[in-house]
C-alpha cells in the first residue's frame, strides 16, 4: 500500500519580497480554471510599475499564491518594462521548494482595495470656518 502524504499548513499567499503583508486572496477555483490567457489583455511590466500594481500568481495545480509587490517586480522585471504578462506567463513555474514545480500558473494585476474606513470629521477651529 502507498501513503499519500498532505501539506498540512493552513493556505495562505505568499509575498514577494518575502514577509511583508497581504490582502490578496487566492481567487475561486472556477475562477482560476475558466482562466484564459488572453484575458490578461495588453499589460506590460512597465504599466504593472508605472500604477504601482502587484502581479497576482497562482497555480492551478496546487493551492500555491503569491502577490509579487512592486519591489519584488522592479528588481527582477525591471529591465524589461515593455515584456508583455501573456510573454511572461509561459517562463513562470511553481518553483520546487515550496510549490508542485508546475507551469500551468495563472498570473493577473492586483492592487490592494483602498481601505473602506472613512476619515473621521475633526471639530473645526473658528479659524477653519472660511
């Protein structure tokens, strides 16, 4: 008889550079199934920067996610501004040492929803009426 043996650990997305925050959830299953592609349109490593946007990745062989942030981008694409993401898609994989060594990924723009907490009203200063 053969033993499968599962990863344990909770999922979660990693981020490059490694240990800084994230709001980026793996998208549905569905979703990242029905991804073709063509749907990532135009976008370039150079609109990616220029709007401070992340590159989400995911692979759809295994629960592996991660939000590669500005930095991470400028440092390893950064030379290379005018590399469409449908050229990009084809070099990436699910690196061995912590994914499934796949390059069946899925990737897409992300940038982290502005927060919904509206500013509190300060009391104004009679200076501050006109």
């Amino acid at each position: 008889m053969s033993v499968a043996v599962q990863k344990t650990e909770p999922l979660r997305t990693e981020t490059l550079p490694p240990g800084l925050p994230t709001k980026l959830k793996r998208p549905e299953e569905k979703a990242i199934r029905s991804f073709k592609p063509w749907m990532i349109g135009a976008d370039t490593i150079g609109t990616l920067l220029d709007n401070g946007w992340s590159l989400g990745i995911c692979c759809r062989s295994c629960p592996r996610t991660i939000e590669m942030k500005p930095e991470a981008i400028e440092e390893k694409f950064g030379a290379y501004r005018g590399l469409r993401l449908i050229d990009l898609l084809p070099k990436l994989t699910c690196g061995q040492d912590r994914g499934c060594g796949s390059t069946d990924m899925v990737l897409f723009p992300w940038k982290e929803p502005a927060s919904a907490a509206k500013p509190k009203p300060g009391k104004p200063q009679s200076g501050d009426l006109f």
